[in-house]
C-alpha cells in the first residue's frame, strides 16, 4: 500500500480543491477548462513524456471529479460540456470507479528479475533449485528464461544476495478477488462483476490510474441552492481532522450543512440490533454469524464465497440507520454519509434512505477550499446526545465484536474473532470459514461463532479514501472512543 502522502494522492485532491472554488464561484463550467494548464503550466517539469500529455491525463482526472466516467472518452468533448453533465444530473451514475487510459502504465506481466546484485556464485541456489530449469548462468550473471518461467519464486527465495526480485502489476497483486486484468491493449479492465470496491487497486497504483469518480459536485449544488444538506459523519472522519467531533460538527456546519449527524449513533443501533440476532441464531442452532457493517465484506461473500451467504448477519449498517434517523426528522433532506470507504458508495446507491456519499479526501478538499480548520473551533463538546463509546469504536478492527459482546445477556456463549483486512490471506480465511458453515471443514466447541470482517487492514481508519496514517488515526480513535458515552 502506497504511504498516505504521494504525489498521485496530493494531485487528485489538489483538482477537487480547484473544482470546489470554481462551484463557489458559480464558475465551474467556464473555469474548468483551464485547470489542466494551470497546474502543468508550459515551461514546468514534465512527470511524463511532455507536458502535453501530462495535461490530457490530468483533463482526465478533472472529468473523474466530476464525477464522470473516461472509458470510451470523446478526446473532441470539453470539459465545460462535462462540468454541465455533473451540474445537471440527478443521482450519481454506476459505476463508482473508472480507469484513466492515459495514466494506466500498462505494467508488463508480474515476473522476476535478475539484478546487478547477482554474483554468479558457484553455488548457484538459484538454477539448482528451479524446478522448470529456467535459469541459467552466462555472462558472469543468472539469466531467466520467461517462457520456461512459472513466477513460484524459488530462485528469489534462495538467491543468498537477494538478486532476484520480483516486479509486480500493482493493481492486480492489490485486487483480492482476481477483478482486474489487462485488456488486448495491456491496460487495465476492472470486471465489475467480481469487483468488492474495497479500493485496494485505487491506493495501491502508482500512476493514479483507478481513480474513484467524486459525488462533491453534486452535494455542492444542493447546499448552494440552499437545501437542507445533512451531513452524516462515520466515526473513521473524526479520526482524520485533530479535533473533538463538537469542532468537526461546527467545520461542517460552516461549510454549508444544514445539521450533522453522528453515524456511531447508527452503530450503536446495529450493535443493538446485531446481539440480538446473535443470540436467536445460537438458540436455533446455527454455528456461525458475521458481521455486515462492511459492505465489501458482504460483497465479497454474495460473490465468491456463497457458502457463507446465510451467515451475514441481517442486520443493517450503521449508515443505514443513521439515514433511517435523518429522514425521520427532515423528511425533505438531501442525506450525505461521509467515510473513508469506495464501498459504502456502492451500498449508498442500494440505500434508500442515503443520498449521496463523499470520501475523506472530498471533505478535506471543501474544507481546504473554505479555508476551514476544524481544530481552531472552540469545543463545546457535552454529554448530550453522544454515542456510545462502543459505537465510536466500530472504526476500528474488532470493535463492532465487541459492541456486540458487552449487548449480550450472556457474553460466555460468544466465541469472536475478527478478519482483519480482506486481501489473499483474508478472502482464504473467509472461505474457510465458508467450509465449515458447509460442514467441508470440522466444528466444535472452539471454533468461533462470531466473524467480525473488516475488507481494510486496522478498519475503517485504514480505508482507501482517508488522509491521516492509519497508525496516527488510531490514536485519535482512542480519544473520541473515550470522550463517548458509557455504554
């Protein structure tokens, strides 16, 4: 995983930024145009080929803010036409990724290479060990036959100087599920029909290639058309900013929202709701119940391991609660879930009660745009109205187990355990998992009853959107979970 603060990242939020000023300036579909050039201005450096091309893939990058897709782009259509599209649609359009052409490496295949650092040692563990004899040593140097080669990394597992490494595609060896491969132009094609939305191949490409396609345009014109905007925060955001959630709640407040909604609230409903549940499926007999707050996690299962299908729990998430909550009280809203996750973007679009949702990065940008710093607002934090520790606590691997723990009758019955990251080695767990719920593998007394999923190694402060280092928003975490309510 690429570090939080990368060139890719800093560009992709310093067009939203841009974007943003020109909405506030009511000059977004004249304005647009020039944001390519201004940011790769002739005479500065190029990243790429030229400074042609540099432009054209940031006009790419523009149009995905806007919330558009670039696959089957039309090189004659301005950015002016895009920015009217984004002011005039409706509802956010499938799907929520997109992939920039242009910006694409079109990475070789995920092979091994022979370094300068080979020593052509007469020991030779690397030829010695390779079972399809593809390695031979000529030239004072190990050489790899591709076409003999079937990438087990033997060779790179023996080599006593590590010479050999092994270069990867990026996305791909990001993707959990097998979703992206290349297409006969060697770029890169996201099959949407295995697809989880973890966001894994977003943060982990080097050139920025997967970009996720920004719902801030539209969020911005109905607060500016002065509709009731109603802001509803994931307990992750209020990891991301330095500040109590008074001083974030008062921030969104002046960026435009017309209430705010705290969504560990929602949680606090699911966990209600989740113990419950548990505790009827062990008085019927089942063996085994997860968790369904992360919508990648149950993505993951309706598509790849059906096993586990009548294991997830029925109860919904905390987004969805917390949207029920808002409509009840202002009925004629527009509701916004802001998180660090691409998923609950595709669990927003089958929600009825979510309207739109914003990433991390996009409420980084507005208030960046505005000028706001949730940290210099005077906190005003109460007890009023909080959540419940243990539902601050949902951002984090393991809490939502352990919301559900201290809401059971009987905490004894609960045996827990948490998947913590859904990549290769946690979609084996989950099938594992799948077999024993199909009875492929044994059950007893020890195996665990209660699967707590995160798709995000750490949880939700780890997701694909967020600004802070997952290590620094942990801390954070600790303090609002603690400034919560006893449960």
């Amino acid at each position: 995983m690429l570090n939080i603060n990368n060139n890719s990242s800093n560009t992709k939020r310093e067009i939203l930024i841009r974007i943003i000023k020109l909405m506030m300036e009511d000059n977004l579909e004249k304005g647009v145009h020039f944001i390519p050039r201004e940011m790769a201005p002739r005479g500065s450096e190029p990243v790429g080929c030229c400074i042609f091309h540099d432009r054209e893939i940031l006009r790419q990058r523009v149009i995905a803010r806007l919330g558009c897709s670039v696959e089957n782009l039309d090189d004659a259509k301005p950015l002016a036409d895009y920015a009217a599209e984004a002011l005039a649609r409706e509802k956010p359009t499938w799907p929520m990724l997109t992939v920039l052409d242009e910006a694409c490496n079109a990475c070789v295949k995920s092979h091994y290479l022979v370094t300068n650092g080979c020593q052509a040692c007469i020991a030779r563990p690397c030829m010695m060990n390779c079972g399809r004899k593809a390695i031979s040593i000529y030239n004072h140097r190990a050489h790899i036959d591709e076409e003999k080669c079937v990438n087990c990394g033997l060779c790179m597992n023996n080599c006593p100087y590590h010479a050999i490494i092994r270069i990867p595609v990026p996305c791909e060896e990001a993707c959990p599920v097998g979703a992206i491969s290349k297409d006969e132009n060697g770029k890169e094609r996201i099959d949407y029909h295995k697809c989880i939305f973890c966001g894994n191949c977003m943060r982990n490409c080097p050139f920025g290639a997967m970009m996720d396609k920004s719902q801030i345009v539209d969020v911005l014109k109905h607060i500016m058309n002065g509709e009731k905007v109603v802001a509803m925060y994931a307990p992750a955001i209020a990891t991301q900013f330095k500040s109590t959630s008074n001083q974030l709640e008062e921030a969104l407040k002046d960026a435009g929202f017309f209430d705010v909604k705290e969504v560990a609230k929602g949680a606090d409903r699911t966990a209600d709701l989740e113990a419950k549940e548990f505790e009827e499926r062990m008085e019927r007999g089942d063996k085994l119940m997860t968790t369904s707050c992360c919508p990648a996690y149950v993505r993951a299962v309706r598509r790849h391991v059906p096993e586990l299908n009548n294991c997830v729990s029925e109860t919904r998430s905390p987004m969805h609660y917390i949207a029920e909550m808002t409509k009840k009280q202002y009925p004629d809203c527009i509701s916004v879930f802001i998180g660090p996750c691409l998923a609950k973007r595709r669990e927003g679009m089958d929600d009825e009660f979510v309207d739109y949702v914003i990433s991390v990065e996009e409420l980084y940008a507005l208030f960046a745009a505005k000028e706001i710093e949730p940290p210099k607002y005077e906190n005003k934090e109460s007890d009023k109205d909080k959540a419940t520790k243990s539902g601050r606590s949902f951002a984090a691997s393991g809490g939502v187990a352990e919301a559900v723990k201290i809401r059971l009758k009987d905490p004894s019955i609960l045996r827990a355990t948490a998947i913590n990251g859904l990549g290769k080695e946690g979609m084996k767990q989950l099938a594992d998992f799948g077999k024993i719920n199909a009875g492929k593998l044994p059950y007893n007394e020890d195996t665990p009853n209660l699967v707590e999923v995160m798709a995000c190694e750490g949880g939700c402060i780890a997701g694909p959107c967020v600004i802070v280092n997952p290590k620094a928003a942990n801390v954070q975490l600790k303090k609002y979970v603690e400034s919560g309510k006893e449960d």
